[in-house]
C-alpha cells in the first residue's frame, strides 16, 4: 500500500499516510481536514435528530436544531456522549448504536431533567 499523499510505501501500521506532515497536508482529498469534519458533524446529527421526529420529546420544541441534544436513557449505558466532535471523528455504525440509547431534549428539558433541584430558585416559583 502506499501513501494516499506522496505515494510512498507504507510501513508498520500505516494504512492511509507515511507521516504525521503528509497527514496533516491532507485537506483537499480525505475527511480530516476541520471543515470537513464539522460539516460530517452536522450532517449525522441531523440525520439521527431527524430519524427521532425532529423534536424534544418532553415538549415538542423543534426551532432549533443547535438546540436538540440526546440525551441517554440508562446513564450506565452511555459509552460517550453524542457532541459534535464524537458525531464526526467515530464511525456511523458507532453513531447509530450509541443514538439508539438516547431520546431527544432541548436544551430547557435536558437542564430540568438532570437538575431537578433547581427547579424554583430564588424563592420564585416556575410560571
């Protein structure tokens, strides 16, 4: 096999570059470049956001998509947590198992849920 930017021989447990510089050239003809991995980013999260009805699913909120989060049913389940950079940097099969332990909060919901202790703060009560 050879280098996917120079085209030298790879050697040991290379599989796509022969270094760290040719790795680090690679923006125009892989995944790895930041833009590229932001916008694989978003668009799984949109396609799982969308695959779970495109809304919270405590109360319905669906403006936003920056601010629909998943959120973990079973905690002790939870491998690692679904943000942008894991959606990019891990496979989609990894996407799609670790979504399939989740629901879909807002942000307001996904808050209130993991502090219910703030609940009325201040003395005020929640109108």
């Amino acid at each position: 096999m050879k280098c996917i930017m120079c085209s030298k021989k790879l050697a040991g447990k290379q599989t796509k570059f022969c270094s760290r510089v040719c790795h680090n050239k690679c923006t125009n003809h892989c995944h790895q470049s930041y833009a590229k991995q932001k916008a694989r980013g978003l668009e799984r999260k949109i396609k799982l956001i969308e695959s779970m009805g495109c809304k919270c699913s405590s109360c319905g909120y669906n403006k936003n998509l920056a601010a629909l989060q998943f959120h973990h049913i079973n905690p002790d389940e939870k491998e690692s947590q679904l943000d942008m950079r894991k959606l990019s940097n891990s496979t989609w099969e990894w996407c799609l198992k670790e979504a399939s332990k989740c629901t879909v909060l807002c942000a307001n919901c996904h808050a209130e849920h993991h502090h219910p202790k703030f609940q009325n703060f201040n003395g005020h009560s929640r109108t």
